[in-house]
C-alpha cells in the first residue's frame, strides 16, 4: 500500500486520496481536461500492479468546487495477488 498511495503522490492530476472502509480502499479525487483525458488516466491507473479494480465516476460539476473522488477496490498484497493482506492502517 505504500507503494500505491506514494505513487497517488506523486501523480498530478490526483489532488486528494483518502482511505475507505467499504468494497473499495481508496477514493481518489482527480482533475481532467476532458473525459478522454479521464480515461487515458483511468487506464493508467489500472496498470499499476497493486490496483485490481476501479470504479471510476464522471462528474461535471454544476456549482461550488467540483472535487470529486474515485473509489478503488482490492490493492494487491506483497505477493501481488488477491486481497491486500495484515492490518489496515487507518
């Protein structure tokens, strides 16, 4: 996991992670151009080796800031397989 939420750090178009308890581990808050753009990163994002899955909201924000989050699901463990496994960390 540190290697993930070091890797959200250092990608600018993430502007916030959070921890979640739920189906999913993170939600992410990101910005893009476009919804190509969105994509492309969405992509990108489910190349990393410790993503297994992402569930990715559009938002066009109608009024006030417009920061939004993605929630992800189910970073690999150190084996790089199933469920990330010890104690979270909250």
């Amino acid at each position: 996991m540190d290697r993930f939420e070091a890797a959200c750090r250092s990608d600018p178009a993430i502007h916030g992670a959070a921890r979640i308890a739920g189906r999913f581990d993170y939600q992410l808050g990101s910005c893009h151009a476009d919804l190509f753009d969105a994509e492309r990163w969405r992509r990108s994002l489910e190349a990393h080796p410790d993503v297994l899955r992402i569930d990715q909201r559009i938002v066009r924000t109608v009024f006030g800031h417009g920061l939004h989050e993605v929630p992800l699901s189910g970073l690999r463990g150190a084996g790089g397989e199933g469920p990330a496994s010890g104690p979270r960390r909250w």
